[in-house]
C-alpha cells in the first residue's frame, strides 16, 4: 500500500488517498506520455480496432520492435478486463511487419522509420512483432484477476502485468502515483526465456566513445557512462553492484570486462579513488559540458576493469552481437563463449 506524505513547514502531512475520478483521462496522460508507466515505447496506435469487432485502447511499439497492448479498466469489472486484454493478444500475435507499419502510420500520420529513430536515437527493427506484451492500467484490482495475473506471468511466462493510478489529496493539491503489480523486469525476462536464448548473466553496454566520453578515462577512473537524454542515461538504471558487464564500443568491437561498483550518479557527483571525477585530469573534458542540465548529463556507473583494450585492439569476429541499446543483457552464445575467452573471464576466481 503506497502512503504518501507532503512536507510542510518542517511537518508531514499525511495525503489522502482518493477515488480516481479522472480514470478517462488516464489514456490521454499516458498517449502522451508512455513513460507514466515505465515504458520506454512509442504509441502507434489509439483505439485500435481488431478483427474480433474490439478497440485496443493503446498501443505501443519498444526499442526492440515488440508491441506493447495497454488497456484500460474504465468501467469493465476486473475479471473482464483481464479476459478482454488476453483476446486482444490473440489478434496481435498474428500483425506482420507491414501490418504493424500501416497502423502506426496511419496514427502517426508520418513514416514510422524516421519517428522511431527520433524517439528512440536508433534505426527501426528489420522484424517488428517478435514479442508482445500486455498491461492492465487499473486503479484496482480484485483478488481473484490479481491471482490470474500472477498466474499466467509466474508459471506460463505470459508477459502480462498490471499498473496502478493512485489518487492522492492534501491541502488542496492532489498527486498521481503508479505501482505495478508485479516487478515488470522479472515478467519481461521470463517472457523472453520462451523466445530468446537464456540469459548468460552478463551484460552488453555501449560504451558510446565521443566528444562527451573517452575510454581512456573510463578505464583510468573505473567506470562507464552514458547521456545527452534520460532515454539514454536511464539505461543505466540496469546495472547493479556486483553485475558483470562487456564494454562495446559500435564499428570496433568490445573494448573491456568489468564488475559494477558503483551505482549510476551524476558523473558531477562521481567520487575516483583519488577524489571527486571532474577535479582530476580529463583526456575528455567535455564530460562536464552538460552537467548544468540533468536532462541532458552524463551520468556514470563505477566499474571494476578487469581486462581493457585500446579501441584498436577490439575483439570482435564477423557476426558477433552488436546492439545500439545503452545497456542491454547478453544472450548470444557465441558472442559469450568468445567474450569469455578473449577476455579471460574464466580464469578469475
């Protein structure tokens, strides 16, 4: 149960929570904004009608090019919209790549390559629709769909998952929370096991070399970053102490093999073991060019680098993966298997 407080004078004051009265204002707020919702999608589509004579309230296209079915509780009994949803994806699994760009650009009323590389900074999928997915948007849920959810995600790998609307009051001001039902990581990853080779326990990260970062100094102060946009630097929200990663750097090949240490910071605020990062000296300075704006910093992780490379000496072989993604999990076996032993991953204790 989410209990929020407001700070006044020095005092909590405990907010209210209240009936959503604005529930048909939430796919508006949510059309407009995906990221309500922790999606990093686009909306191509609203209202959108199946072959089964039914309208999908939203839906929503991801990075890697899976669709995203969002359908609102509205005036539906919980039960209900957990049925609806389902028979919704049973349309959506059979849209093929083409299919998928004449509804979104009949909704984004532009070419869907050009708006996917403007939102997301990256070129579209060649295969659209590999996976789907689907979200409830309630402000509650009875029991009995909590347990049919669950069920589904937990024992049958169904990515589906419920976010909750919460309406809070004090003092005249009112506040919207979201909280998912279920950890929406662990449904995407359990989804993906049926479609995708298993997790190797590492991960890919772009390391990105430019005007605003240099691996010299990435490998000289121990970490790694990203930036320019919350699309990119948020990526960096995946990675934990202790996580094992593989730097990558596009057109070279992977550059180094290192142990997370250090949660994302500003890298204004990242502390090297000989002090703060921007009092020491930079091979790129331009790090610091951004730091006045958090929207558009750069942000890093702390990393132990274990075994690096000069970007002239990057491994990499003819068809190893590659992905424009910040951070991302690594799952192709012969990338692993050759990442393993280049690096010497296997000799470490």
């Amino acid at each position: 149960m989410t209990t929020l407080f407001k700070v006044q004078n020095g005092q909590l004051v405990r907010a209210e929570r209240r009936a959503l009265s604005q529930e048909r204002m939430i796919e508006d707020w949510v059309a407009a904004d995906p990221s309500l919702l922790g999606l990093d999608a686009l909306i191509v589509g609203r209202q959108v009608a199946t072959e089964h004579g039914k309208f999908i309230d939203l839906l929503a296209l991801d990075r890697s090019g899976g669709l995203v079915i969002i359908e609102l509780k509205k005036d539906r009994t919980p039960r209900d919209i957990v049925a609806q949803i389902l028979d919704y994806a049973t349309w959506v699994r059979t849209l093929t790549t083409p299919a998928v760009y004449e509804l979104a650009e009949r909704h984004l009323g532009t070419r869907l390559a050009a708006t996917f590389q403007e939102r997301f900074g990256e070129r579209i999928p060649e295969q659209l629709n590999g996976t789907h997915s689907m979200l409830i948007v309630a402000s509650e849920l009875d029991p009995a769909s909590r347990r049919i959810v669950e069920y589904l995600s937990e024992e049958h790998g169904v990515a589906i998952n419920t976010a909750f609307f919460n309406m809070f009051g004090a003092d005249g001001s009112e506040w919207l929370t979201t909280d998912f039902l279920l950890d929406q990581a662990a449904v995407e990853e359990r989804s993906e096991r049926k479609v995708r080779a298993p997790w190797s326990g590492f991960y890919f990260v772009n390391a990105g070399l430019g005007d605003h970062r240099s691996w010299k100094d990435m490998r000289r102060y121990g970490y790694v970053q990203a930036g320019g946009g919350r699309v990119y630097s948020s990526k960096l929200d995946q990675l934990h102490e202790g996580d094992k990663i593989f730097a990558y750097h596009s057109g070279a090949g992977y550059i180094g093999y290192g142990v997370v240490t250090a949660e994302k910071v500003l890298a204004s605020e990242f502390e090297t073991a000989n002090g703060p990062l921007f009092e020491q000296p930079l091979d790129g300075p331009a790090i610091k060019s951004r730091s006045s704006d958090p929207d558009l910093a750069e942000y890093v992780v702390g990393v132990d680098w274990k075994r690096a490379f000069d970007v002239d000496e990057a491994r990499r072989f003819q068809g190893i993966f590659a992905n424009p993604l910040v951070v991302c999990r690594l799952r192709d076996p012969a990338t692993v298997d050759f990442l393993v032993q280049e690096f010497g991953v296997q000799a470490e204790g």
